[in-house]
C-alpha cells in the first residue's frame, strides 16, 4: 500500500523501508522473497548515497535499518544462491507432485496396463560376508534402520509358479531352496561379483543338501561353473578352482574352451603360474576338447617360463603357430625360454622370425639374445647381433655394450673390451658404473694394475660418480697384487670422499684386513678392525677367521685366544674354517692336548656341526709330530661326530705307512674294521706290504683279519 506523501516533502530512509515493507507483506511468498533480495541491496545502496547528508538527523531507527542493510549488502550473492537454491527445489518439489499423480491416475485406470512390481534393491540381496566379499547396496538406496528389538534378516525375491516374488533367506537359505537348481543359479549369480567367497560357501552348502546339476541346462551350467571357478581364482585358491574343474566334468556339462580360456587368463594376472599349468594338464586330459584360442597358449608360455617348467614352452609354442601367429610378447617369452637354455642359436632365429613378421624387436629382446650368444663364448655372432642393433636408432643402449664387455672381460680378452670401450663412446653411449668396473674387472684379473689406475683416474674426469663398489674393487687389484700401500692410498681417498655418501663396507674392510695379515702386518689389520667398529659396522666370521690366521702367522696365542673369546661374546657363530685356524694355532705351539679338547667339545658347544676334514687335518698333524696315540683318538672322534670317507683313511694309513708308524696304523685299520667304514683295498695292501717287508708278522696278521672283516681281498697272502 503505497501511502501519499505532503508535496514537497523528502521521504526519509525509516519511512521509505516501512511503506516498501507494507507492499511486501501483501504480496505472494515467491515475490516476496525475490524482492526481498533485489530490493534491499538496492535500497542499502541508496542509504550509503544519502547518509552523509542526513547524519544529524539520525534517528535510533535509522542506525539499526542502516546496520540491517549493510548486511545484506555484504552478503547479496549468499542470499541470491539462497534464493535460487529455494526455487529450484519448490519446482522440484511440485514436478514429484504432478508425476506421483500421473502415476496413481495410470494404475487405476481401467483396462490399463499393470505396472510391474519394482524389483527389491541390490542391497537387500546380502548375506554374512566372508574373506574377499565387499558389502554393498544399490545406488540410490538408503541403508535400512534395523531396529534393536527385531531386525530384518537379508533377503531375496524369487519367483513362484504364479510369478509372484517370494522372500527368500539367503544367510540361512532352507534345505528345499539348497536343492533348488533355479534358486541356487539366480542366488549364486548376484553373489559372484561382489561376495566371491560367500558364493563358494553356498555352492557346497547345495551340494551337502543334495543339489542336483543335471536339472540345468548346458548353458545354465556352463554360467555356473564359469562363476564358480573364476571366483576361486580371484580368491587365490587355486585348489578350491581345481575342485570346481573336477565337479564340473563330474557332474556339470563338463569343461569347455570358454573356461579354460577365463581360468588361464586370470591365474595369469594374478600370477598364479603353476596353478595355470595345472588346470591346463587337468583339462588336457579330455582328448575331445579342441583349444583354438590364442590367448590361453600365450598365457601358458608365459607361465611356463615364469614356474620354470622349461620343457613345456616348445610345445606350448607350436601349439600357438596352430592357432594363429605369435605376438611380440610371445617372441619375447620364448627367447627368454632360449636364453634360459643357453641356446644361442634359437634366440637369434626367433629375432629373425620377428622382423621376417614385420614384428617391433625391442632393445631387452635383443639384449636378451645377446646375452646368450655371450654366455656361449659366441663373440662373433654377439658382434653382428650389435651391427644390427645399431642400424636401429636408440635400440643398442649401455645395457647393450656392458653385456658385451663382460664377456669379453671374463674370456681375459683385455684389448677387445677397451676397443668395445672406444667404439660405444663414439657412438654417444655414455658409460655407467658398470662399465667402468667391467674393465677394472677385466684389468685386475689380467694382472694389469697400471691400466686399471688409468682407467680409476678418468673416471672422474669422465663425470662417473664413484661408489664404494668401484673403490673396493681397486683396493682388491692392490690387495691380490701385494701392494698393500697403494690399497691403503685407495681406501683413504675413499674415507676423504665420505662426505658424498661413499663410505668403506665389511668386504673393503674384509680385504684390507686379509691383505695387512698375509703381509704379517698384524698391527695395522686390528687398526683397521678398530676403525670399522668406528663406522659402526659389524665385522663377521670371514674377518675375524683372517686375524687369527695373522695371529698363528705371528705365533701370538695369547691374542688368538682374546680374539675369538670377543667373537663369541659378539654373537658371531664360528664356521669350521674358524676351527681350522685354531687347530694350526694349536699345533704351532705343540698344544696337543688343547686341539684334541678343542674338536671334541667346541663345535657342539657353538652348535655347529663338525667337519671330518677338521679331524683329519688335527690327526695329521699329530702324526706328522709322531703323536700316534693322539692321531688314534682323533680317529676315535671321527668315528663318532663325523665318519670319514674311504679317502680321509686311507690319506691317513698312507701317512702311517711312509712314516713307518706301523702301530698306529694298525690300530687305525682294526678301528675303521669295526666301525664298518670305507676303506679303499689299496690303501690297506700298501699298509701290508710294508709290515710284510718289514717282517712283522703279528702286524700283518693283524691287517690281514682287518681286511677280511672288511671285505677286502688280500693279495699275495700266501706270501705272509
């Protein structure tokens, strides 16, 4: 209601808002709220103008209206989306309206059509979920309120006679349904793709009530097997997959090309290569069946090759010519299979059979090849494979020419690996790491120290970053020469270049130890011991085996002893080449007595598992000492932790005999007869033919009994 104004007179802001507010208030709710939110902005715009001019004359009224209205003002576009946002769902709201009417007007018109029952939502299809099932419910579907006192159980609709849908309890389905073919079918059908596991359950539960297949037809059939074995699969249980193929041919419509095809193609993918090869041998064993699809042959050559079941790849290839021509990766699985049998000359045809296809050969297939031809020293065939791949721009990479050089390298062909190293650098491969130690290799091996410190020296010139690999296969070039100084000059330009991240390990540390104890440079070799513990690394059984072998060079028992007390107490299990090295300290310092202990009792006590040889060489040494009667009671020892083996007794009767210690090794031959160990006749007759020529006679019958309790034949016995 628009109220007139006295002529003349300037309306005031209070006065403007009340009549505008009247007019708004008799107006529709939709007008209301748009001018609502037109209006004031507006109208707070035109307060700003205008309030400087009436600042004085402000009445309590006008400051709140002015407050008001700058809140709109600020938030105009929150309000406007507001408002849009309001509007699109009223007409939402009244769309619903209209189009239920339109519904229930077209149910209960007469004559017309009736409209179908909805079909119960997805979710309402679920059961206890097992291992590798997902929950889940149909899209658009709100979870239903269980309510604490009764809660509906998952349910089914299936079907009757009459076509009406009946709920059916799928967590605890009854013995009827169990044996119903239809009803398992459509259960198990909903179940596969998202409760694998629960559908597997159902399935034997249906087989424990009685369910009977053969009221299926073949495709109904042939769908649930399909399911039921993929879902095994996709469990990664390839028995319970097996078990399905057998009730499939047992009792179903038998396995067709279709499932086999979809078992090989997912075992593959989930890289269960043995048990791919195993459903193909059960599926195999139908003669009728006829594999003509591609793909189950090239899955099969994969598997073969990746469970190591070598023998099967050419006949799974041939199989595949059958059926079509191969792929690029089936090339390529079968040059692996070549590589992997050394067949050089298999690799090089597949890579003609490829370009002859027109097929793309990739730089690891023909790497590949070339690595075969290296590892059968076939050089001259390797260099020709190389030409070809560098007529194929970016095919021949570092990876390429490093396969080369090393089997130059390992053949000693020193010159022929630098010019490989020549020609790759000027056809703009830049070399690795691995380059670089391939020729230190190559030179060190050769004896050619001074050529592999050229080639140390360029690579930094080069821009090779240096790691602790490279430094410690220096020091191994000096270490195997005898240059201990020059592997210590290496091992300290390693220490001063730890700031870039190389720093020694155990094996540099293992080597310069050894090399300091073979110089009988003890001292020096417990400093290096002394700074490894400094880098916090752990010295292991190899170094500690090397300083006490320093100590029995320097005849130090005492430090002997303190160094394996330490590595005892440090939880490094000694080996029996540790107690080697304290048997020849032993007997180095004529502590017999020590050494016998030592084998009988030490190792059980480290719990490890004497050597025989440990026992020979003590009892050698005891004889070689003319200690006969501790050389018998190492053999006794023998006889009881570790038997020795018809050489070890006859390389100690052979001692005995040249040694003329015909007692001792008398009693040895009367002990190995009644253990009943090996003895070699020869070793025996030399033994008495020795106490024969020298005329003992109670000695050789007493080898003689030996023998004959043996089982060896005396020669010349009537000669005694």
């Amino acid at each position: 209601i628009d109220l007139p104004l006295p002529r003349g007179a300037e309306p005031s802001v209070s006065s403007l808002y009340h009549r505008r507010s009247i007019a708004l208030r008799s107006s529709p709710p939709a007008k209301r709220a748009f001018c609502s939110l037109v209006f004031v902005p507006l109208l707070a715009g035109a307060f700003r103008q205008s309030k400087p001019t009436m600042a004085l004359a402000a009445s309590p009224l006008d400051s709140t209206v002015s407050n008001l209205f700058d809140i709109a003002q600020a938030a105009r576009w929150e309000l406007l989306s507001l408002a849009i946002f309001g509007l699109l769902w009223l007409a939402g709201q009244a769309f619903g309206l209209r189009l239920g009417g339109l519904k229930s007007f077209r149910a209960a018109a007469p004559g017309g059509r009736r409209s179908r029952p909805p079909s119960p939502p997805q979710a309402r299809l679920t059961s206890r979920a097992g291992p590798g099932d997902r929950p889940h419910r149909a899209i658009g579907t709100q979870a239903p309120r269980r309510p604490a006192a009764a809660a509906a159980r998952p349910v089914a609709a299936a079907p009757d006679a009459s076509g009406e849908p009946v709920p059916i309890d799928v967590q605890s389905p009854s013995q009827e349904q169990l044996r119903d073919a239809s009803w398992v079918t459509a259960a198990l059908s909903q179940l596969f793709r998202l409760q694998p596991r629960r559908a597997v359950d159902l399935y034997h539960e249906a087989v424990r009530a009685g369910l009977d297949l053969g009221t299926l037809s073949p495709e109904q059939g042939a769908d649930l097997f399909m399911g039921l074995v993929t879902s095994a699969v996709r469990l990664d249980q390839p028995g319970e997959a097996m078990q399905l193929l057998k009730d499939c041919r047992r009792k179903g419509p038998g396995v067709s090309p279709a499932l086999l095809s979809s078992a090989t193609r997912l075992c593959t993918s989930k890289q269960l290569f043995k048990a791919c090869l195993d459903i193909y041998d059960f599926v195999a064993q139908d003669k009728t069946l006829v594999v003509n699809d591609r793909s189950v042959w090239s899955c099969l050559i994969f598997c073969a090759v990746e469970a190591r079941q070598l023998h099967r790849c050419t006949f799974f290839f041939d199989r595949l010519r059958t059926f079509g021509s191969p792929s690029q990766k089936d090339f390529s699985n079968m040059i692996r299979y070549a590589s992997t049998q050394g067949d050089w000359q298999m690799a090089l045809s597949l890579i003609q059979q490829m370009t002859a296809a027109k097929l793309p050969v990739d730089s690891v297939v023909y790497n590949t090849a070339l690595a075969s031809c290296v590892v059968a020293n076939q050089f001259d065939k390797a260099r020709i494979l190389l030409e070809e791949m560098e007529a194929i721009e970016g095919t021949a990479d570092v990876i390429t020419y490093n396969t080369l050089a090393k089997g130059y390298a390992k053949a000693g062909c020193l010159d022929k690996c630098f010019d490989l190293y020549d020609h790759m650098r000027a056809k703009g491969i830049i070399p690795s790491q691995v380059t670089f130690g391939i020729l230190l290799d190559c030179c060190i091996n050769e004896r050619q120290m001074d050529k592999a410190l050229e080639v140390f020296n360029s690579m930094a010139s080069q821009g090779c970053a240096m790691n602790t690999v490279l430094f410690t296969t220096m020091i191994k070039g000096f270490a195997r020469s005898g240059e201990v100084d020059k592997a210590m000059e290496v091992y300290h330009k390693m220490r001063e270049d730890s700031a870039s991240g190389v720093t020694p390990d155990v094996i540099t540390f293992s080597i310069l130890i050894k090399a300091h104890c073979d110089a009988r440079q003890l001292e020096k070799a417990l400093g290096l011991l002394e700074g490894m513990m400094e880098l916090q690394l752990c010295p292991d059984e190899v170094i500690f085996n090397n300083l006490l072998a320093g100590c029995v060079q320097e005849n130090n028992y005492t430090l002997a002893k303190r160094l394996y007390h330490n590595m005892v107490a440090g939880g490094i299990r000694p080996s029996s080449a540790t107690f080697s090295v304290l048997i020849r300290m032993h007997v180095a310092c004529k502590q017999f007595d020590e050494a016998v202990e030592l084998v009988k009792t030490e190792p059980s006590a480290r719990g490890v598992k004497p050597e025989p040889r440990l026992f020979l060489q003590l009892a050698q040494a005891c004889l070689r000492d003319r200690q006969g009667r501790r050389a018998a009671d190492v053999y006794k020892l023998m006889l009881e932790q570790a038997p020795p083996t018809a050489v070890m007794t006859g390389s100690l009767l052979g001692t005995c005999a040249k040694l003329n210690m015909l007692s001792t090794g008398v009693e040895l031959l009367v002990l190995a007869a009644g253990a009943r160990v090996c003895v070699d006749a020869h070793d025996a007759e030399g033994l008495r033919e020795v106490a024969v020529r020298k005329k003992k006679d109670a000695y050789v019958d007493e080898i003689t009994s030996a023998m004959a309790q043996l089982g060896l034949v005396v020669e010349g016995a009537g000669q005694a």
